[in-house]
C-alpha cells in the first residue's frame, strides 16, 4: 500500500512539480534507465511495465465526463440507442475508427417477465398458497400449475459458481460471503417475499415437497418489506392515492402562493402608470351592449374584490418575509457530502457511501410535478436506509413558485423525520429542464428563484430549505456572487452550494475554485451587513452553511480548498466517490489506500446485496440489480491502482494510456469495454437474462 501523509503534502507537491518540469524539458517520463515513454498532456502516468500496446478497438477513447451520469430519465425513452454508434454507416466507420458521443436515447428499463402470460404464476400462489385461494378461480389469467411455471422460470442462481475464475484472489470476507450467500432477503428476515420468483429459490424451497421455507422464527409475513431492510421515506397507498385524486389540500402552498401572488400585484400595479394604461385601447366587442356592460359589471365586482383582499395580505406581510416556524439547525462544518447524482446516486449506492464514512448524502433530483401527481418513480428517489437519517437531503427541480411550494409540501407532511432538507436544484444544464425554466435557468432568473425558496420555506415546517447552484449560465458572465447577495437579503436559505462551473462548460473544463472562494467571502460579508444593519423583523439563529463542489477526487485536494477558504463550510464530492468510494476512508486517515483488486470485488459485493435488498431476487429485480450495477462501474472502472501509477494523484481530467493490472482481476475492473462490467455482475447476480438490456452512456463503452 502506498501512503502519502499531509504533512508531506508541501514537499509532495513540489516533488511533483519538479518531475512535471522534467518531463516537459525531456519530452517525455523516463519510465527506465533504457526505455521512455512518451505521454502527451492530459493523460495519467504510469509505470512503463503497465502500459501496453493501444488498439483501434481498446483504446481509452473518452472518460465519461458527466456528473449526473445517466440522465436518460429525462430524455426520450421511446428510442433505445444501441451503442453501436455510426457502425451502420460503413464509409464513415472507416474514417473515425473510434466510438464518440453519447448514447442520448438509451433505453434501460427492464421488462418484468420473459415468458408468455399462460406461464406467469397467480400472484395468490406467490409463496405457496392452495390455488382456491384465487378469486378468479378457472377463469383466471395466471398460471396456477407451478411444475409448469418452474419448468419455465429462469435459471437458478447458485452462489458456489459466482466466481468460477477469481475466487482465490477474493480477500476471506468475500469468500465467505459467497458460501454463505443464498438469498439475501431471506437470510435477513427468515422467508423470501418473492416465494416461487425468486431466482435463489433453491435455498428456501424444499426440493422433494416444493414447498417455500422459512426459517425457525421468521419475522412477520405482514411487515412490509421495506421496513425489514431499514428504508424510511415510504409512502403509503393511500398518500399516493390522495395525491394522484388531488385530494391532498395543500393548505400551506395556497396560502403562501396567495402572499407573494399579492406581493407581485401589488409591484404590478406601482409600475403601470395612468398614462400607460389609458394608452391601451379597449378591445371592441360584437356582442349586445347591455350584454358587454353586464359583464363588465361582473368582471368589475370580482376584480375589486380580489384587489382589496391582495391588499389586505400585501399590507399584513409586506415588512416581513412571512416565515412561519423555526427550522432545525444545519452543521455542515468539515463534513463529507456526496452530490445528488442521477441515477447512480441511488439507494444501494448512498448506503455504500454511509458504509465507508460518508456524512451527508442527497437523494437523485426529483421533479416538482411528478411528485404532486403521486408518480410512483419519482416517489421512489426520496427513499433512504435508516444509515442516512439525520444527513440526508432530497433535491428537487422546479420551474414555478407552485411546483417548488407543493413538492416541498408534500414531502415535509409525508416525510417529516426522514428528511433533513429540501434542497432546490438550480444548476442542473440538463437542456430538457433548462427550455422548461428548472435547473440551472433559475439563475437567469433570481426573482423567481427567490420566491421558489420563500414558497418552500413557508411550507417545509421544521425542515430547512437549501439550494444548488452554478457560477451562471455563460463562462464570461458569473453572477454567483451577486446571487448570494440577494438570497441572504431576500430569503432564509440555510445553505448554499456552489459547482464551480457554468452551465455552458457542464462538466468540462476545471472547476473555478478561485472564484468559488470569492463567493464565500461576499456571503460572509452580506451576512455581517444583514445583521449590522438590524433585521428587526426576522434576525437569522445561525449562519448561512457555504459548500463548495466541482473536481475533488482525492484527500489532499479536499484539505487543501478547505483550508484556503475559511468562509466555507465543507466541500462536496460527485465523481471522485463515484470512481473511489472509499475517498471517505482516506480523507478521514489522510492518506492515499490502495486498494487491492480483492478489496474492489468486495465493494461490488456489498453493491449487489444492498441492490438486491432494495429491489428484490426476482427476475425483474435481478435485472434491476444488474443495471444500476453498470451504471455504477461505467464511473468505477475509472480508477487507476495507485501501485501502477508513476504519478499520482491521477486528475479527474487525466485519463491513461491503455493499461494491465497487477492480476487478471484489477486488469478486468478497468476495463472500458461494458461488456466486462456484464461479465462482472454475472459474478454476484448470477448468469445474464437473455431479456437484460443495457446500453453504457457512452459509445466508446461499445456494447452491443
């Protein structure tokens, strides 16, 4: 294991900088007394005995640059890309030999069952019932034969032939997971829900009398499923049922939208001038004139008598910012904090992260109106493990003041213990949100934003609102800076974070960490000016929490912008525990861990037993398991071992020459070819369904 303390970090990164400097004079690194290699800029240095020969085929054509990883939810998912690129088109295929670009309109969702409906068993036989149990009787559209329903079934998992070829390189731990492993679920709660589908139905189902097993005391069978693995944030049927009827009153989002619908009428009506509106003419009519002066009238009467009750709340909150109870108190201070990331930021992932020392985690953003409309999918991204109680936070992507109070709402009535804030995207450059006013388009646009984070404050209860943003919308234009001055002045945000970038550079180009400081500064700054000059009516319990984000992959970056900024908090990290999970265990430790190949493996195995227990053994869930599993190495197979570098820390925008590991295993975890991150899930999910699809992001990942 190489180790690098920060006490040496000084002398390190001059040492660094010094053979940086010779490899510019020479021309290339000196990797052996006899033999140079040389590596241009923008590629990672490794020990000359690791790299080997590229090819068309294998070559490390492009890293996966995106944060929010896979945002596929948000594209078309009519469409389903086939990685294969432009191969169709021969004559350009020989002249670009290399797969570039994404695949924008992949389609991953899993199909639930592959063979025809007379081979689906009745759900009332699920775990071994009589068949006169079902309602439906002869009639019913299920199979109700279950030697007809196994016969079909898909293959068996059997967990002694999950590593045929790696497991004496497996640490023991990892062993004997393996012999012990059967059915996750039900060795944790005595019985498997999934009865006859699940795919390691041999290790609860008696083999001669094919009846299901439990264990001596099995927990409850009517306890549902969630609660045994320890996930809060559930709805229940009838919540889902109040909204989808719009039955839920949303009591605080009407009175709230009425304030500031009062606040806005009010400015309206100061800005137009008599003179403007006598400028406007009347609209001529073709109906009778006792007809037109009626409805006028009417309109009159209605008009005025909405105006004076505007007026009333208008003059009752005007001097306020109409907060309605305290908040509990965020402490972000030198805390770890993993992003919100779409799609792999799921739960098996966020419980990873809690496994290895993280703090503070973020659900994957949620869209304001789904979550209004009881949407099962967007319903299920609040969902946490009980690990993260207490520094979890659900981020949500809103365009109007409406969406942002509603979704807040909700999810302070349905959620209040679960979560810990409610965090407002606004520096998403997904371009679907953006044309839509969400994400990052807020920024161009702080009025509405403010009134977003006011609307949701109103409503959250106890719960403390925060908000994402970027630097701007444009490279020459941040207004980062200006922002926070209004959002201390204006609103009662209880943190702020900032990705050092603009939504037009995305995720390309580093991270403005200079510029991420100056930010801090002036919301100190504000902050003191806010209460020096006395905010009578409303004086703040604690300091705004500030946290930077935006290309932090290892501990002695982390150490070092936290140390050069004193105003902020803590700092944020997405694509380094992504490519690094255990970035948490060395920030902690100060210093580097180089993980072995066996240590990895046992990182994917705790991936798929946490998958497996959100999303179940069956074959949809297996599929499920082995989807996110991918996603998950489309990021993880980006680590470069310590031990193979000549340089190291390897930069997020470093990528290296086609490399071996140290064994056939760590060779495999690096591979870019999605087909061996498949190859891998078969060895903790079992064998492929013949029904999986999956397309990486990237072309380059050449799956077919």
């Amino acid at each position: 294991m190489g180790i690098t303390h920060r006490d040496g970090h000084h002398g390190y990164m001059i040492a660094m900088d010094q053979r940086s400097m010779k490899r510019d004079m020479d021309g290339g690194e000196a990797a052996s007394e006899d033999k140079k290699v040389c590596l241009p800029r923008g590629v990672a240095h490794l020990k000359a005995q690791y790299i080997v020969a590229s090819s068309s085929n294998s070559d490390n054509a492009a890293f996966n640059d995106e944060e929010d990883a896979s945002a596929d939810r948000f594209g078309s998912m009519g469409a389903s890309g086939n990685g294969n690129g432009d191969a169709t088109n021969t004559r350009r295929a020989k002249k670009q030999k290399k797969k570039r670009g994404q695949n924008k309109n992949r389609d991953n969702r899993q199909v639930k069952e592959t063979h025809q409906n007379q081979y689906v068993l009745c759900p009332k036989l699920l775990q071994g019932q009589d068949v006169s149990n079902c309602p439906f009787g002869d009639k019913c559209r299920f199979n109700h034969d279950l030697d007809l329903y196994l016969e079909h079934k898909s293959d068996e998992i059997k967990c002694d032939t999950l590593y045929p070829n790696v497991f004496l390189s497996l640490t023991n731990e990892t062993q004997d997971k393996i012999t012990q492993f059967g059915c996750p679920i039900y060795n944790s709660v005595g019985y498997c829900p999934m009865g006859y589908k699940c795919r390691f139905l041999s290790y609860h189902m008696d083999p001669e009398t094919k009846k299901i097993l439990t264990q001596e005391k099995p927990l409850e069978h009517n306890i549902p499923l969630y609660e045994v693995n320890k996930e809060i944030n559930h709805i229940t049927y009838d919540q889902k049922t109040e909204l989808i009827k719009r039955r839920f009153p949303f009591t605080k989002s009407n009175h709230i939208l009425d304030i500031i619908d009062s606040m806005q009428q009010e400015n309206r009506d100061t800005i137009v001038t008599p003179a403007v509106a006598e400028s406007v003419e009347p609209v001529k009519s073709t109906e009778p004139a006792e007809s037109v002066e009626s409805t006028k009238s009417t309109e009159s009467t209605e008009l005025q008598a909405k105006r004076e009750r505007q007026k009333e709340i208008y003059l009752k909150y005007k001097d306020t910012r109409y907060f309605s109870t305290e908040k509990r108190q965020l402490n972000f201070k030198d805390k770890k904090i993993l992003s919100p990331l779409t799609t792999v930021g799921n739960l098996p992932f966020r419980r990873l992260m809690k496994k290895y020392g993280c703090d503070i985690t973020y659900s994957e953003m949620a869209l304001g109106i789904p979550l209004i409309q009881g949407t099962n999918s967007e319903w299920a991204l609040p969902k946490s493990h009980i690990s993260e109680k207490g520094g979890f936070g659900v981020q949500i992507a809103c365009s109007k003041v409406w969406q942002a109070s509603k979704a807040a709402e909700t999810l302070a009535t349905y959620c209040p213990e679960g979560i810990n804030e409610i965090n407002l995207n606004s520096g998403c450059p997904i371009d679907l949100l953006y044309r839509q006013g969400a994400g990052s388009a807020l920024l161009d646009n702080p009025a509405r934003m403010i009134r977003c984070l006011n609307g949701m404050n109103y409503v959250s209860g106890e719960i403390p609102v925060t908000v994402k943003i970027r630097t701007g919308t444009k490279d020459s234009s941040p207004m980062a800076d200006l922002l926070v001055k209004r959002l201390v002045h204006e609103t009662d945000v209880a943190a702020i974070t900032l990705h050092g970038r603009s939504r037009q550079q995305r995720y390309t180009k580093l991270a403005d960490w200079e510029y991420i400081g100056k930010v801090a500064k002036t919301l100190r700054e504000e902050e003191n000016l806010y209460q020096e000059r006395g905010a009578d009516l409303h004086a703040r319990s604690s300091r705004i929490q500030f946290v930077g984000n935006g290309d932090v992959n290892n501990w002695e970056d982390w150490y070092h912008y936290r140390d050069s900024i004193p105003e902020m908090d803590s700092i944020m990290i997405a694509r380094g525990a992504l490519i690094k999970p255990w970035i948490w265990e060395e920030i902690d430790a100060q210093q580097y861990l180089d993980k072995s190949s066996g240590e990895r493996m046992d990182i994917l195995a705790d991936f798929s037993r946490y998958a497996m227990e959100h999303w179940g053994t069956d074959e949809y869930g297996i599929a499920q398991c082995r989807r996110y599993f991918c996603d998950f190495m489309s990021f993880f197979h980006r680590y470069v071992p310590m031990g193979i570098c000549e340089r190291y820390p390897v930069k997020l925008n470093e990528r290296p020459p086609q490399w071996k590991g140290r064994d056939e295993v760590e060779t495999m975890l690096g591979s870019l070819d999605s087909n061996d991150w498949i190859k891998l899930s078969e060895k903790f999910l079992g064998p492929v369904e013949a029904s999986f699809n999956f397309t990486p992001k990237h072309k380059s990942n050449s799956y077919t």
